[in-house]
C-alpha cells in the first residue's frame, strides 16, 4: 500500500491554504470593482487576509481543543501568521492582537497556563517584527533576515509547548525543523507567485497603454466604457464622454515629419492630464486613435462636465509647441455627449459623440458642439 509522508501531505495542505486565500481575493476584488464599489486593494488585503486566517487558525483548533495535542498545528497557524505579517504586510494594532490571543487562549483552554501567556506574547513580538522587517526593505539579504527571524521565534515558541506538554526532545526538534522548512518554501512560494503577479500587471499595462503618450488606448477604452456603461443603466448614474482630435494633424506631419507629430501628441496628453488632475483624477484620458482622444466623465451630466471641457478646449488651443525652434500652433475639434436610455450599447454612446465631433469639424473646426 502506498502511502504519504506527514511532511509531504503539510507540504501541499499548506501552498493549498494560500492558493485558496489568491483565488478567493482575486475573486472578491473582481467583483467590487465589476460593482463600482470604491475600496482600495490595501484595505480589502487587510480585512480579507485577517478574517480568513482567524477563520483557518481557530477552524482547524476546534478539532483539537480539550486535547493533549492540541499543539499538533502549531506549524499550520504560525505559517498563517507569518504570511499575513510578513508577506501581506498586515499591520495589527496590540489593541487588537491581545484581545484576540486571550480569546483563543480562552477557546483553547489554556488561559490558565502561564506558558500559554508566554507563549502568546512571544508571538505578538514575533508579528510586530515581522511587520518591521518587511517594511524596512533596506537589508541585503532579506531572505537570511526572514529565515533568522523566523529560526529564532519559532524555536522559542515551540520550547513554550515543549515545556507545557512535556514534549520529548526529538519531538521538539522535529516540529521545529518542520517550522523552518516551512517558513522557507513559504518564501519561495510566495515569491513565486509575486513574480508572476508582476509579470502579469507589466503585460497589462503594455496591453492597455499608448507608449507614446503614457495614456490608456482603446483596449483600456473599450474595457472601461463597457464597465460605465453597464453599470451607470443598471444604477441611473450620469456619465458623460468628450472625444475631442487634433485639426489638421496630417499637416503637421506632412510639413514637419512624424517626430514632430508625436512631439505634439505628447504635449497635447501632458496638458489634458494637468488640466484633469486639477480637477478629477476620476475623470480617465483616453487616446483611441491617431490623433483623437476620449475624456470619460463617470457621475457627470452635460452641465458638470463644461467648465472642464472648457479649460482642456482653451489650454489646447492656445498650446504651441516648439520643434526645432519653431513653434507650432495647433487647435482642436470637440464633440460631448453624455449616456442616454435610448443607448442600448456602449457603442450607441460612442457614435453620439463621435457624431458631435463631425459636426465640429464640419462647422469649421475649433469648435465644441454638445448634445
């Protein structure tokens, strides 16, 4: 018959616990930004990282409370501490970590040993440690810091449990040997998944930015226009586009080269997000074509988006911008619109505006037209 090591089954029970905690976040910050529920991705790491593993440590104790081995997962539930401490960076208050350790204490019924005090206050020490060592990034070695940090409490917590449950040497030995194995393949873990995290977001971000210009493109575009869309039809909330382009760009590459075309659109996206970040960094610049740009308004109807809209329709018609020592004025066209219930699709939105902007043009350009 074949059979398993203890040691190789923790292995797994663990990297299982953590993927389960990356699936579970990933999930829940997908859908409180597919419902426009403001939060930032500190906070819900905070929150969600404490509840699921005040849920996994005092879960997998109820099993074994009342019990003389009740130190059993030991290791498990420091793993889960160390990685909201060091690795999820979770910063808890002692007004908050104690009253949590007396009511495990309490649930474990151990409140009565003063190893068990020991044993609790060691561990606090060990998190707020933790937190520092993570937040000071300065050391050369890290993961030596980690590893020492992680030794060294982990052998002091684990002589608590020796001396309370009269634990044989090799015991002891053993489990915390286990510990720092653990703590290192957690490392090794968890770096993994960072890396490819990483990766992840510098292909999205290539995927949804114009290299030129450092504004979203089309791709970011047509993702967050779907989002507005739906969401401001499904809650009755405003929201409001200006697509605004650059009169005469051909000209301007004609008569001075592409250099100097693209000189121009960086200038003309440097300003407009000076003139948002003035006002509404809510408010997102889009570029979607050649030299056309879409302003996307979310919580605005046509009368809030106009002195904005003014102010990027003056800045840019009065920007001349210098290529090799002459200055080249530029003007714009713009159209503005906002959503509708005759809008049955984004697309429906999209045309609107983009009807505005031909009528600016076709009206003799440097214009704003609204409906």
């Amino acid at each position: 018959m074949w059979h398993v090591s203890p040691f190789v089954t923790s292995v797994f029970f663990i990297l299982g616990v953590f993927t389960l905690y990356q699936v579970l976040y990933d999930g829940l910050k997908t859908l409180l930004h597919s419902k426009n529920i403001k939060i930032d991705d500190d906070s819900l790491n905070s929150i969600f990282g404490v509840l699921y593993m005040l849920i996994f440590i005092f879960s997998m104790q109820a099993t074994l409370v009342g019990t003389p081995i009740s130190w059993q997962f030991m290791n498990f539930q420091l793993i889960g501490l160390i990685f909201c401490a060091y690795f999820l960076n979770i910063k808890v208050s002692t007004y908050f970590f104690f009253p949590i350790m007396v009511l495990y204490m309490f649930f474990n019924g151990s409140i009565g040993y003063w190893e068990s005090w020991l044993h609790g206050f060691i561990l606090m020490i060990f998190y707020i440690s933790l937190n520092k060592l993570r937040r000071r990034q300065k050391y050369r070695h890290p993961f030596v810091c980690y590893m020492l940090m992680g030794t060294v409490f982990g052998g002091l917590l684990w002589l608590c449990m020796k001396i309370k449950f009269a634990l044989p040497i090799a015991t002891f030995l053993e489990e915390w040997s286990y510990l720092v194995i653990f703590e290192a393949l957690l490392y090794s873990y968890v770096g993994m998944i960072l890396r490819d995290s990483q990766l992840k977001l510098k292909l999205l971000q290539f995927a949804n930015h114009d290299a030129l210009t450092k504004t979203e493109n089309y791709a970011a575009y047509t993702e967050e226009i779907n989002n507005l869309f739906d969401s401001s039809a499904r809650n009755k909330l405003d929201l409001s586009m200006m697509m605004f382009d650059i009169d005469h760009f051909k000209q301007v590459n004609d008569t001075y080269g592409h250099l100097a075309g693209d000189k121009v659109l960086q200038h003309v996206a440097d300003v407009v997000h000076t003139v948002i970040n003035a006002n509404d960094p809510n408010v997102k610049l889009y570029r979607t074509g050649g030299e056309e740009f879409n302003v996307i308004f979310p919580g605005y109807d046509l009368d809030s988006t106009e002195p904005i809209v003014k102010e990027i329709f003056a800045a840019l018609n009065h920007l001349d911008v210098n290529i090799d020592g002459e200055d080249i004025s530029i003007t714009i066209s713009v159209g503005v619109s906002m959503i509708s219930k005759k809008d049955t699709k984004p697309n429906d939105f999209y045309t609107r505006v983009d009807s505005n902007l031909y009528r600016s043009k076709r009206n003799g350009r440097m214009r704003i037209t609204v409906a």
